[in-house]
C-alpha cells in the first residue's frame, strides 16, 4: 500500500503546482502590457525548424516580432513572438518559441468579434477562451496540414454562420494585448476559477486535444 499512497501524494503535489503556477501565470497575464517586448537579441529569432521559408513561400509576410515576458517559473527564459501576415487570406501566421520549443498557430479574425485560432501545441487549450473565440489544437500537425484544417473550418463558418475573414483594424500588438485581457479577464470571472486551473490545463486540455471546431460545435449540437 506504500507505493500506492506515494502516488496519491505525488499526483497532489502535481496538481498543487499546476494550480499554483496557473494562478501567478493569469494574474501575471491579466496586465500585460509590460510583457510584450522589443526584441534586443536577434539570435532569439533564429527559424532552424523553416517556418519562415514556408511562410514566405505561401505569401505571408513579416509583420511584428515581440518578446513575450510572461512565462511564470520559465527561470527569467522570454518567448519570441513573431507574426506572419497573408493579406490574401486575411490570416496570420504566430510563431512562438523559448529555449529549444517552438509552436505555430493561424489566427483569422471573423465578422461579429469572432475569431478563429488553430495550433499545432495543445497549449493554447490550458486556459479557456470567451464567447466567440473558437480554437482548436492538433498536436505536431505540421503547417500545411494545419493550414488545410483551419481552411476547413471557416468554409464551415461562412456556411453554417455566414460569416467571412475580415482584415485586422489594429496592429498586431494590440490585438494581441486584447486579446489577453479578454481571455484573462473571462477566465477570472469564471466562479471558483483558482480551482479550477489544475481541471483546465490537466483534462480538459486533454479532452479537447486533436478535436476540431466543428466536432466541438456539433457535439454541442447534439447535446442539445
């Protein structure tokens, strides 16, 4: 019975950290204006997976490179944010990395404040989004395929909503900053969401891992 009461121990005092480090990660977040950074050492920026030939090669462009200091217990280690843009597709390109990780996801903006994010890291699932922001995560998907999914997806939007890409009216930092106030701010006004953070980033991450938006919405659909 030994072994068994060490893992019950152990798996407490993993979700007690997660939970700890979720709640300074979201208080951090909540204001983060300070954290969005030029970037002062060109090496971060260094591309050895491709990404920006690929990029390049299906007409994105360059548009904003950022260091994100928001990383709690990453031991002082900022994230490189670059944003790609494809004014034909009305889509961007993100591209994060720290240390030796890296992922990407595309971002379109829609008609009605909603949004579309698709990434290859089931990471952007650890926190939920608010109303309207739907996302959705295949895990080491790589950029074409990723691509196809997300193109998928908004011919599904415009024919079940109706709705269609629309161009940025801000520039990239800023719907980034908004973007984490709106997602901070919905998850602190979720009730008992200290609680919960261990439940998001531990399950339901997992639970919504390499299911698409519309399996997501036509589960609901049936829920219904």
């Amino acid at each position: 019975m030994n072994w068994l009461y060490f893992i019950l121990i152990g798996a407490a005092a993993y979700w007690l950290l997660v939970t700890i480090v979720g709640v300074f990660s979201v208080r951090k977040m909540s204001d983060p204006d300070e954290l969005l950074e030029p970037v002062n050492d060109p090496e971060r920026l260094d591309d050895p997976h491709g990404i920006s030939t690929w990029a390049r090669a299906q007409e994105f462009s360059l548009d904003s490179q950022f260091d994100f200091a928001g990383l709690v217990g990453a031991g002082g280690i900022k994230m490189a944010v670059e944003g790609w843009y494809s004014p034909a597709r009305k889509c961007f390109l993100m591209h994060y990395h720290a240390a030796d990780k890296f992922y990407y996801e595309f971002v379109s903006g829609l008609e009605g404040e909603y949004s579309l994010n698709s990434c290859c890291s089931a990471d952007s699932l650890s926190l939920p989004f608010p109303p309207g922001i739907f996302t959705q995560a295949f895990e080491g998907m790589s950029l074409d395929e990723l691509l196809r999914e997300h193109e998928k997806t908004l011919v599904f939007f415009r024919q079940r909503f109706g709705v269609e890409p629309v161009a940025p009216d801000r520039s990239l930092r800023n719907l980034v900053l908004d973007a984490l106030k709106a997602q901070m701010a919905y998850v602190r006004g979720q009730p008992l969401w200290h609680l919960k953070i261990a439940w998001w980033h531990l399950v339901r991450r997992r639970l919504l891992k390499n299911k698409s938006v519309i399996e997501q919405i036509e589960s609901l659909d049936r829920s219904q």
